[in-house]
C-alpha cells in the first residue's frame, strides 16, 4: 500500500463525506419534507435508530438489504404518521411530541433490536467509483454506496417538486398560510400529516444506511445525534432539498475528521474531534439565526422561527 | 327549583365558588394522572403483547421501588438528581423555552465539582464542600445559561442548541477523564482522583439516603417560591405567554430568560455535585447516565410546576430503582423502561388538548345554575 503521508487525511474526509452524509442527507431531506409543510419534527432522531433496528432485523430475516430499507422507510412513515396524528389535536406542542416520540423510538428500537445485535445482516451493495486509480485508498474511497446517490437523486427531484409540480405547490402553501390553505379548500392537519409520514419514511431509510452499510451493524449506540443535527441542517440550508445534500457532505466530512486524523497516527484529543460535527452544528446554527427578521426561505407557519 | 339562586344565596354561594374553585384546581391533578394511567394502560398492552404479564410488572416495580424500607432508600437515592434535572427543564419552560440538554450542565457541574476536589485535598470540608458546590453551579449555569443567550442574542432555537451542547459536554468530559484530568489508577474506568473521604457528602442521620435529596427538595421548594411568589416570577410567567406583550409592558425579557436559564442550569451542576460527591467519589462516565432526560419527562408530567415535582421524581425514580431487578426476573430488555417513558410521554402531551374543554373542570358550570 502506498503510503500518501498527510495527503490521507484530506483524502479520507472526502470518503468519510460520501459515506457519512448519506444518513443526513436523508433525514434532512425528510425533515424539509415536514418543515415546508409547517410543522417540525424533532423526533427523526428516534426515527432513525428504529429504522436502523427494523431494517437490520428485516435484512437479517429475509436476507435481502433492500427488504430492509423497504422495511424501516415503512416503519419510519408509521412514526411521521403517529407523531402528524397528534399534531393534528389542538393545543399539541410539535417540539414536545418530537422529544416524546425521539425518546419512545428509541426505547422501541432498543427493546426488539436486542436479539438482532450479534448476527450479521447482508450490506447495502456499493458501486466502486474509483476504478480509474491505482491507489487502494482512492478506491476504497470512492466506494460508493446505492442509497447516496438515490438521496442525491431525490433532493434534487425534491427540489423540482417544490418548485414546479402542484404537490410541491400545495405542501408550500400550507406550510407558509394555514388560512390562504383553507381558502383554497385544502385541509391543512391532514396535508402536514402526510407530509410528516413521508418525512419520517425518508428518516428511516436514513437509519437502514447506519445498520445495513456504513457502520453496518446494529447497536445501541448507532446513532449519536445525526437526526437531531440533520433537523439543525435543515436550517442552516433554508429549506432547500439541494441545499441539503450539499450541507450533508460537509456534515459528514466533518463527522470523519477525528478518525481521519487518528488514522495517521494523531490519537491526541480523539474526543474534541468526535465533537466537531456538533461544534460545526451549533456553530452553522448561530451563524444563520437572527432574533430580528424572519429567515429568509422559512415557511410561514412553522414554530421554531416565529 | 329555578328561584334557588336568588332565595337561597347565603347558602348556596360559597358552596358553589368552592366546588368552582376544587373544579379549577383538580383538572391540573386529574388530568396529569388520567394521562399518567393511560400511558401504563398502553404499556400493559405493550407487554401483553409480548406475553408478559402487566401485574408482575407493577407489583415487581412497586416491590422493588416502594415496597421495603431498604427499596425506598434506594428510590429516594435516585430521586435526588431526578428533582435538579427536572427543574433544568421547568425554569425555561415558564418562559416557554423547551431546554432539553440538563444531562450536559450535570455532566459538566460534576465534572468541576470532582476536578476542584482533588485539587482541594486535605482543605476543611466546611470550606471544600461548599466551594464544590457553587463550582458545579457556576458550570452548569454558565452552559444552560448560554442556550438561553443565544435564543436571545441571536434567535438560536434552544431544544436543539440544548442537546447538542449535552453531546459536546459529553465529549468534553470524556477528553478531560481521559487525558488531563485522568488519574493514573483508574485503569478500566478512566476517572478523576477519588476524592478525599473527608470530602465525601455522607448519608442524612438515620437513613441510607445522601443530603442530595434534602437539597433537591429545598431547590424544588424555592424554585416554586421563585415562581409563584415573586415579581420576577410572575414576570416570566407574561413573558412565557407573549414576548412582544412582555416587551411593550417594559420587562426584561432578555435578563429573565438569562437568569431563568442559567438557574436551570446550576440545579443541573448541584445534581453532577452530589453524584460525583455522594455517590460516584470521582468524575467519571458514569456522570452521563440518562438523568437529564428521565427529567425532561417528569418536568412535563409536572406541568413544569416545581412542587409537582418533588412526587413525579419520587414516582419515576421508583421506576428506575426497580428495573434491574424487573429486567431480570422477567427477562426484559433494559429499554423497558425507556419505552415505558415514551408511552407515559406522549400520553402527558396528548393530554394538553383536553385543558379547558372537559366540562366537568369548569368552574361556570358549578358557581351558575
């Protein structure tokens, strides 16, 4: 193997960018989702492990990876769907329901993910991008995952949908009015409900990334927190799906910056680095909040910006 | 009968303005409960499901937590923390802020406390403990605090800025136990010195139980004086409900949300205080073991009021004391408890739309006709 000397770290963030992000790119996608339909959902945190859990159990028992996803993109939509049905009551704090569902997701995903953490279920199948060179370590990087470049495809289709289809026209105009929604003969509960459905679906495919690829096992300590910065994300890139990926693979090179460093050999402070992608998720999130005007891109009726 | 009201109002009156007040009153106990017994109801299902039966899961929870003198001591041991946590979170919540991450200011108050007291060996404990203490306030106010700076500062949305700092807080902890701060010794657990057993905070006289739980109380007790009793209370209370309105009558809006925050945040560093001080003898990752969040649930159950607190975080803390020995004897996964949460959870929220719209708490309906 050659060696590349410092050459590897910038190298392996690159890496780490493509097969770390997958799972913010989909959670943040989920979560644009819900929030341009006026409602946000704290919740995809516990979305994400139990869509980890179910889609490594399902694998594992059929032995089919794409079963799985299947499997947690449903389990996901049930978890938007309950967390959209009690929205819909009035008087329901969005913000507390996401804390009570984060926490009720994960005590479900822990509770039956228990017999599934020793076996071992079939990984995601990866296309090598990285044929053109010689070097093992630009292969191995450039292994890339079908579910990136299926989230890559979605946000911009999400994007287009946003802009240029009534479905994405509808979702906008309810998130931004709840009043002009009414007038136009929309029902705004049941549209936010679907939305938050789909949101979730998209946070569960998120969390079958975390169990069926990349780290590509199912533990209790798979996800630290990527749903709750995937929600901050969301901010950070206005509501835009596009906006989203990009913020994704800045997300997840900076998630692999500590093993990066630690693979050429600078073990000091291992544990500020695995606190970078938080530290960079606070600090995105000062930078783009105001207290004095209303985020530009923000729709109309969601609770964190009014 | 329709002349009742007129000739009989001696009589009739203050009967009926007290039924109207025990009404007011009781929808913010009945409800709390109802919502408390329907999330069981759903757990019971849950376990039945499962063939498990809900009976022995009660009775083994109310052995194992309430059941013997020795069960209680070990339930009021784990309270102590859960009454710091749960306030954490019901001081901003009185200004409408939803403060997620009190496990971050215990992790760290901990931490300051445990670091301070190695450097302050062989110091009077008179002098030691206390300076302990007002370290682990400092610490937790000063993180909690900043969560409350940045919403008014610069519009931060605090339940996300709040649970990520309690992940940087964590990592914070793990670097120092594991480098700076280490102490030599602690081979399998990295963890700062032990602390001397002068500076050790002992059981109450006769009970097997810390004077953590005396202070959490006392913090309880204040907390709601705090609230219900003072101006800046009651200013809190406006500025909760409406910030323009707040802003136009004059309050300052941005010293209460600072103040309520970073008070919050020292009774979650007086929490890392006492488990450092009374329990764990040093820093260590034990600090960071889900207190914070078993106290976002009991602040909701509470209703965020700090008295309501003190039997919640008793309840809660019974639960906790039990599941070891729930887990093992019907073979139930460690989650048990977390799904138990949940279910209590989003049943307490689902509650919060029936306030004002069960006829039977309305106080008209007892003091008219």
């Amino acid at each position: 193997m050659t060696d590349l000397g410092i050459w590897a770290v910038p190298l392996a963030i690159l890496a780490g960018a493509i097969r770390v992000s997958t799972p913010f790119l989909f959670v943040s996608l989920g979560e644009v989702l819900t929030e341009r339909s006026g409602r946000i959902n704290l919740g995809l945190e516990g979305t994400l492990v139990f869509g980890a859990m179910s889609g490594y159990a399902v694998a594992y028992l059929t032995g089919s990876p794409w079963a799985g996803v299947l499997a947690a993109a449903v389990a996901g939509a049930l978890f938007g769907l309950v967390h959209g049905l009690i929205c819909s009551l009035p008087r329901v704090n969005d913000i507390a329901i996401g804390i009570a569902m984060m926490i009720l997701g994960m005590g479900l995903a822990f509770y039956f993910g228990k017999p599934f953490v020793q076996p071992v279920a079939p990984d995601l199948p990866a296309i090598p991008l990285g044929w053109w060179s010689d070097l093992p370590q630009v292969q191995a990087a450039l292994q890339v995952n079908v579910l990136f470049l299926i989230g890559a495809a979605a946000a911009f289709a999400m994007w287009w949908m946003f802009r240029a289809t009534r479905v994405g026209l509808i979702i906008r105009v309810v998130g931004d009015s709840t009043d002009a929604a009414r007038a136009m003969g929309l029902r705004p509960a049941l549209i936010r409900t679907l939305a938050t459905a789909a949101g979730g679906a998209f946070a569960g495919v998120g969390g079958a990334y975390l169990s069926l690829y990349y780290p590509g096992s199912w533990n209790e300590g798979i996800s630290s927190g990527q749903g709750l910065m995937a929600v901050a994300l969301v901010i950070f890139a206005r509501w835009n799906p596009v906006a989203c990926f990009g913020a994704a693979l800045l997300f997840g090179g900076a998630g692999a910056l500590g093993p990066a460093l630690q693979s050429v050999g600078v073990s000091e402070g291992y544990y500020l680095y695995y606190a970078a992608p938080y530290v960079l998720t606070l600090g995105v999130l000062i930078a783009t909040s105001s207290p004095h005007r209303a985020m530009t891109g923000a729709p109309g009726e969601l609770s964190i910006t009014k | 009968m329709t002349d009742h009201g007129i000739s009989g109002p001696a009589t009739g009156a203050p009967l009926r303005a007290m039924l109207a007040r025990v009404a007011r009153r009781a929808e913010a106990v009945v409800l709390p409960l109802a919502a408390l017994m329907a999330g069981f109801a759903v757990f019971s299902l849950f376990l039945l499901m499962q063939g498990k039966s809900p009976a022995e899961f009660f009775s083994l929870v109310y052995k194992a937590g309430f059941g013997t003198a020795f069960s209680w001591q070990n339930t009021l041991s784990r309270t102590a923390p859960l009454l710091f946590a749960a306030l954490c979170v019901a001081l901003p919540a009185r200004l409408g802020l939803v403060v997620i991450g009190g496990e971050g200011a215990i992790v760290l108050g901990g931490l300051a406390a445990g670091a301070l007291g190695v450097s302050l060996a062989g110091a009077p404990a008179a002098v030691a403990l206390p300076l302990m203490a007002l370290a682990a306030c400092v610490v937790g106010g000063l993180w909690i605090g900043s969560v409350g700076a940045l919403r008014y500062l610069r519009g931060v949305n605090e339940t996300i800025a709040s649970l990520l700092l309690a992940y940087i807080a964590i990592a914070l902890m793990n670097h120092l136990v594991e480098g700076p701060l280490r102490d030599p010794a602690s081979l399998n657990k990295p963890s700062t010195a032990p602390l001397a057993d002068a500076l050790r905070v002992g059981d109450m006289p006769g009970w097997d139980v810390h004077w953590g739980l005396l202070a959490g109380i006392a913090g309880c007790v204040l907390a709601w004086a705090l609230i219900d009793r003072t101006t800046w209370g009651f200013a809190a209370r406006i500025a909760g409900g409406n910030v323009r309105a707040a802003q136009v009558q004059g309050l300052p809006v941005g010293r209460l949300i600072l103040g309520f925050t970073a008070l919050g945040g020292a009774f979650a560093g007086l929490a890392g205080f006492f488990e450092v001080a009374a329990v764990h003898g040093s820093a260590n990752a034990s600090l960071a073991s889900g207190y914070g969040y078993t106290g976002i649930l009991i602040a909701f159950l509470a209703r965020h009021n700090p008295l309501a607190i003190i039997p919640v975080a008793i309840l809660l803390a019974g639960f906790e004391a039990s599941s070891g020995l729930v887990q093992r004897r019907m073979d139930l996964p460690d989650a048990t408890t977390l799904v138990l949460q949940g279910f209590v959870f989003v049943a307490i929220l689902i509650s919060e739309t029936l306030y004002g719209r069960l006829r039977i708490f309305a106080p008209e309906r007892w003091s008219t006709r």
